[in-house]
C-alpha cells in the first residue's frame, strides 16, 4: 500500500495533473482564439454599421465565455503553482529523510565498528577514522587521562603536530572542556590553516557517565566544511560516550592481558626446577 506521503506516488499526481493542465490550457487557447474570431466577424458589418439586436446578444455571451475561460484558465494556473510548490516541498522531504537514513546507516557503522575489537591502538585508529571521515576534521587531536599524574596525555595527533606532551586539567580549553565535561565549539570554525593547539575549534570530552577519561581536541575541519551539522552533534554524542567506553575497555584489556602475562612468566619461573 502507497504511503500517504511517499514522494514517488506524489511526482506521479502531479505529472499527470500536468499532461491533464497542459491539455486544458491548450483547449482553452483554441476556444478563445475562436469565441474572438466569431466576435470580431459579428461585430464587422457591411458599411461600417454597428450590430443590433440578436447579434448584439450574441456578442455579449460570446465575450463573456471569453472571459469565463480567461477566468477558469488563471485559477488553474493558480493551482499548477499550487501543487509544483507542493511538489517540490515533497522533493526536498524525500532528500532529508534520505540524508537522514544515511547519516543512522554512517552512526550505527561507527559505533560497530568502536566495539568490534579490544585492541587499545586499533580502537584509537577507528576513533581517528571517524572523526576524519565522518566528522570531516582535518587536524585534531585525542588525549586522554593518565591514571599516575591524573593530566591529559596526548595519545595521537592528526594533520598536526602537538607542541607539548600532556595538559593540565582545567587549563585552557581542552583542560577546562575535561574538567567540566561539556563541550566546547568556536563560535568560527571554519579557517584555511590548523589553529594553534591550544585554541581548537572544538573540544569533545570522552565521558563514562559523569567520569571524564579523556578528549577529542579539534584544530582545522575539511576546507568544505564551513559549519558543524546536525549530524556531527550526532557524532559528538556517540564518540563522548560509546568510544570513551571503547577504549576504556580497550584500555583495561590491555592492561589485564598484560598482567596476566607477567603473572604467567612468574609461575613458569617457579615452576622451574632449581
């Protein structure tokens, strides 16, 4: 069953209410060429007399069916505007829902895609990749807390090179977006070279509920791309909570399988005969 809105069905009214508009102004055209014609031979006499009587009547019917289908002609045209406008509202609806379909196929493969693996580099790569290719950043940067100083230590750099190795939390902006957790967009985003470090054009705390693990630090977006959309606010909140959990995991794994290596090599050395 057709939908009531679906855009296909819509095109289809309203090309065939076209051919139908198109046949009738055409019928109209010839039936007023004509009606004129039939007016200006009655009002033609032989010596220049002018009609009377029943001819005078005929004229006068004959000039106002001329202006019935004048007046029947404008208020199709009103409604061929009508529904052209309608028509198009209904063309740039298909395109956003379609727009819209894309961007959930887009988040869904990326929050996959953070879950798939527990290798803490790997996770650290698809982070990156999103924020490039979904983002569209262009240099950015991901630091995240250290676990023995408690500072943001910058674990890679993209289109950038960081001029320091750790920021303090609640300093500048990328500290004060970790300290507070909310994020922070530059009121012009879009420039033609990557802005200093410390003045990004955005900062995205990578947040497990209210615990802040570390950042997203972004310096230059694609030339392109003059604004932030509805989809990268989207993004953000994906990348804030699903990979801030990613990695942590990832983090934790490594770790524990780490732990677990070293404890293993202890046992096997006991086990060793003396």
């Amino acid at each position: 069953m057709d939908k009531p809105d679906d855009p296909a069905k819509k095109g289809q009214e309203f090309f065939q209410m076209f051919l139908k508009a198109k046949e009738f102004t055409e019928e109209l055209m010839r039936e007023n060429e004509r009606l004129r014609y039939k007016v200006a031979t009655l009002q033609s006499v032989p010596g220049g007399a002018a009609p009377t009587g029943p001819v005078d009547d005929h004229v006068r019917e004959l000039t106002g069916r001329i202006r019935e289908l004048e007046s029947r002609l404008a208020e199709l045209e009103t409604r061929y505007r009508k529904v052209e406008e309608e028509n198009k509202e209904f063309a740039d609806r298909y395109i956003e829902i379609e727009e819209q379909n894309n961007n959930l196929a887009n988040l869904y493969v990326a929050s996959y895609q953070l879950h798939s693996t527990l290798d803490y580099r790997e996770v650290l790569r698809i982070v990156q990749e999103i924020v490039i290719n979904l983002i569209g950043a262009e240099a950015f940067h991901v630091l995240m807390v250290s676990e023995k100083t408690g500072q943001l230590d910058v674990e890679s750099s993209e289109g950038q090179s960081a001029p320091v190795a750790s920021v303090t939390v609640g300093d500048g902006l990328i500290g004060k977006a970790a300290k507070t957790g909310e994020n922070y967009f530059a009121s012009q985003v879009a420039h033609r070279e990557p802005t200093p470090f410390d003045q990004p054009v955005a900062v995205i705390p990578l947040k497990i509920k209210d615990s802040v693990i570390g950042v997203i630090s972004i310096n230059k977006l694609l030339v392109q791309k003059t604004q932030f959309t509805t989809m990268d606010y989207e993004l953000f909140t994906l990348l804030a909570g699903h990979a801030a959990t990613a990695i942590f995991s990832a983090k934790l794994y490594s770790t524990s399988a780490r732990k677990l290596t070293t404890l293993q090599g202890f046992l096997d050395m006991l086990k060793q005969p003396k």
